[in-house]
C-alpha cells in the first residue's frame, strides 16, 4: 500500500501547499472583518480537504491536527468561542501543517503536534457529540473536476529549456551554411527548421511562467507578524498578482521583495500615534503592485510611512564621501543603494543602507533595475523593473571594431545613420538632434579601446530604458538575432557595460550590452 501511494507525494505535498496558503489568505480576512463568517466557511472547505488527503496518504498527525482545527472552526461558525483568542493558534497550526510538509518531502517523519491540540482543545467550550462531524460539510459540494493540467517538476522544464537552447545554437550554424552553400533546399530545411525551434521555444517559455502572486501570497502573513511584534496596525494591498513572470525571475525577486516590505514596515511605517499627531490614518498601508508590458514586468513597493529624512541621508552621505554639496534630489536618494543608513539602531527585521545596497546587486544580477521615490512625511516608493524571461532574448548585432555585441532589441528605439558634421561636440559630451530632441551620444569604440574608424556616416542605435534615451554609436549595424543568454565569467561580470553573453553558430562569443547601466552610467566618451 505504501509503494503505491507513495507515487502521489509530490501531487499531494503541492496541493497541501495551495490548501494552506488559501487558508492563511482567509484567516487574515476573517481576523480583519470578524462578523464575516464566509472566510471561516472557506477554511472549513480547505481543511477538510487537507484532512482527507492526508489522511488517505497514511498522514496521521496532519489528519488529525486538520480534524481539531475543523472543531475550533465549527464552534467559531456557531459564536461559541471569541474568534480574537483563536486566530493566533490557528496560524500556529498552519505554519507546523507546512513545516511537517517540509519533512515529509525529505523523506522525513511529521512534526508532533500534542502541543497544538492541547491549545485548541482549550479553545473549545464543550465537546461535541459523536458523529457531528459528519454533518459539518455537505457532501454535494464536493465535486470532481477533469484533470486539466498535470505537476511538472522544475527540473524537467530547465532540462527541456536547454535542449532547445542548444537546438537554437545548431540552428545558427546552419544559417551559416546556408548563407555560404545557397542550396535551395538546405534553405527550405532550415527555414522550416526555424519555425519548429520559434514554436517550442514560445511554448516551453510560456511553461516556464508562473503568476507572480507565487511570491505575493506569502507576503499577507508575513506583513501581519512583523507590524504585531512591532505594535504597529499595517495593510497590506496587492494588485497585479496575476502577471506571469519566468520561473528564474519569480526564484530572484522573492528575496529582494522580503527586504523591501521588512524595510517599509520597520523604517517607513510610523507608530500609531504618531500617525495619529501628523493627522494620518492609525493602521498604515504598503502596497505591492505587479504590471507587465510585452517584455518586461514591473513591481512596486510603495507605502504611506514617514518617508526619506533627505537631510539626514545627504549629510550622511557627504561625510562618506558619497555625494557632494549640491547633489540633486535624485542623487540623494540613490546614495542609499551605495550603503548610506541614517538608521539610529539596529533591529532584527531590516535596515536602510547596507541591505538596499544588496537589494540593488541582487536586482541588477537578473537584468533589472531599482529606483526610489520619496516624498516626507508621504512615503517611499521603490519600483523595480525586469526582463519577463533570462533565458531566450531578441537581440541585433553591432559592430565595433573587430568585434561583435549584442543589444537587446526590447531596448532599441530606433536606429538611425547620420553625418559626423551633425553630432554636436559639447564641452564634456556629444549629441544629436532627432526631432527637435537633444539626445547624449556615447561612442562605444572610444568606450571599449576601439581604434576609431573615422566614418563620415555615423551609424547610431537609440536606446530606451524608462523615459531616459541614449545613442550608441557603432561601426556598423549588423543582423537581428534570437540568442541564449549566459553567465558572464567573474572578470567580465565586474564590467558594469554587460548584462550577459551568447555563443555565436561559429563558436565566437558576443557580450550582451547592459543598457540599464550604460543609461543610468550616462557616460559619453569624447
């Protein structure tokens, strides 16, 4: 019996997952709105579930913790027990339901949980008679639905992820080939080739996405823990849940967002009464905010806490040898990605500077990027901005000088060619004029110790991240490629110019622009 439900475990451990964090969802709505009683319905539903399951997977200890909570939960429907002297042991249990879910995935035995049912024993006023748990859920609500999806282990999807990666690197040699031989027929094979590789590649990326609220639903009890332990009434409002994001990006952000949240509610989110004198409301707000254009996802961190001390972090600053004198607003407030902290103590849940200095590495790790807005006495915001997928990227290729790179098409505005006499030379920078727009052109052969080539007609690619614009002049513009996205070595990864690198169908290895930092950097080279 035990062979063979053990090929069920890993359906039953991700489907137990969902059943908790659906039932945390619903006790932090009944815990906000108590004379609600459909939350507790809603638990009701999932934990009887999860008893079944459980107990049909020879789950003994988590049958029978879901069988006490199910008796807390009746009297709380029927107004025999106060809820408020529940809700802190109900999420009790639910964090043992999930850290024995934790052992059982490692082959290990379930948490014990006498504790847990002593404590909701205490809660309950009277016992009950036998058999009425047979009447607390009707048995037509239960119903089966066809299978329409199945559980794919990660591990399969990266395996098949890069199978086709290195169809796409085939796939590149033959357009060599083709090019060279002009053999109608390898054209028409590898023409058809490259539709097939497009298909499975679009489809095995849209396996790969996952909603981003994966991230976002952990962050609700989170929330409610930390304001409880600092005396602090906080809401938290999630929006965008539902954009998809690729399973690698889902696997980076989470840490970055735990920091961020932490920081608001620690630093950002003022005490009652305080918020009370400044004529706020007495329970503060963050909200996390998911959007997604074609190629890229947003997500924000915003609250409505005492904001940035702007003085307090400039004068930091100058005396760190950070900022000068007259910095901008702007710049003041992008010293606290370089490890400035006004923080006057030091706390167990988060602090600004040296962790803002991390969150941003481990933004600009995965190709994103991070800013701050703050407003005193407003809030801050922080808005994080990121590619949709780090595996598959559209790219065209420049060259510049002997050697090849690779700009990401999603960054490329326009390309455009224009004589060297109308590229204005200023005092430290050069710029053209396109459409009565002055744009900052930076020529990559004197960035990259090219020889220049002294070109009459100057080849320029505009590029966009944001509202900002920049010029890259090249040497050439050369052809527009799908490529697989690498790791870039330890030396070359110091270089804050790239983002990544791909290997040509020849074997040659062409470095990825980062046109993040080469527009936050804005250095134009004269």
């Amino acid at each position: 019996m035990a062979e063979d439900m053990a090929k069920y475990k890993d359906t039953y451990l991700s489907e137990a997952k969902e059943h908790i964090v659906s039932m945390e969802k619903l006790l932090l709505q009944f815990e906000k709105e108590p004379a609600r009683i459909e939350p507790i319905n809603g638990i009701f539903r999932e934990i009887h579930s999860l008893k079944s399951m459980s107990a049909a997977m020879d789950y003994h200890k988590a049958s029978q913790l879901c069988h006490e909570i199910e008796d807390v939960l009746e009297l709380i429907r029927k107004k025999k027990v106060h809820p408020e002297g529940c809700t802190d042991v109900l999420f009790e249990c639910f964090d043992t339901l999930e850290m024995s879910l934790k052992e059982v995935s490692r082959n290990k035995e379930e948490l014990e949980i006498d504790n847990l049912v002593q404590k909701l024993k205490e809660l309950s006023t009277g016992k009950k008679e036998p058999g009425s748990k047979n009447q607390r859920l009707n048995a037509g609500e239960i119903t089966v639905e066809k299978m329409q999806s199945i559980e794919v282990k990660v591990e399969r999807l990266d395996i098949i992820m890069n199978l086709a990666e290195e169809l796409l690197n085939s796939k590149m040699r033959f357009d060599r080939l083709k090019e060279e031989l002009k053999n109608p027929e390898l054209t028409a094979a590898v023409d058809s080739l490259e539709r097939v590789i497009t298909d499975m590649q679009y489809n095995i990326m849209q396996a790969r996405m996952v909603p981003v609220g994966f991230v976002f639903n952990r962050f609700p009890r989170m929330v409610r823990d930390l304001a409880k332990s600092q005396n602090k009434e906080v809401d938290l409002q999630i929006q965008g849940a539902d954009i998809e994001l690729d399973r690698g990006v889902i696997d980076e952000i989470g840490e970055t967002l735990i920091h961020l949240i932490r920081n608001a509610i620690d630093h950002g989110i003022e005490m009652p009464e305080i918020r009370k004198k400044a004529g706020k409301p007495l329970q503060g707000t963050i909200s996390l905010t998911g959007a997604s254009t074609k190629d890229f996802a947003m997500i924000k961190v915003a609250d409505d806490g005492a904001g940035l001390d702007l003085d307090d972090i400039k004068n930091t600053a100058i005396k760190r040898g950070i900022l000068y004198a007259g910095a901008s607003k702007e710049e003041i407030i992008n010293s606290i990605f370089s490890g400035v902290s006004t923080t006057k103590q030091v706390t167990t849940v988060s602090g600004r500077g040296f962790g803002l200095d991390i969150v941003k590495n481990k933004v600009k790790s995965f190709g994103g990027t991070i800013k701050a807005e703050s407003e005193p006495k407003k809030g801050t915001t922080f808005t994080i901005e990121m590619p949709l997928t780090l595996a598959i990227i559209k790219t065209m290729f420049v060259k510049v000088g002997a050697k090849l790179y690779a700009i990401p098409l999603v960054n490329i505005e326009k390309l455009v060619t224009v004589d060297q006499k109308d590229i204005k030379g200023m005092l430290n920078y050069e710029a053209i004029v396109l459409n009565e727009e002055e744009i900052l052109i930076t020529r990559l052969d004197r960035l990259f110790g090219e020889p220049s080539l002294g070109l009459a007609k100057q080849p320029i690619a505009i590029v966009r991240r944001g509202e900002v614009k920049l010029g890259l002049a090249v040497d050439a513009l050369s052809m527009t490629q799908e490529v697989v996205v690498k790791p870039l070595n330890k030396l070359v990864r110091e270089n804050a110019y790239f983002a990544g690198s791909t290997i040509m169908g020849s074997g040659e290895v062409v470095l990825i622009l980062d046109i993040a930092n080469l527009i936050l950097t804005k250095r134009p080279i004269v």
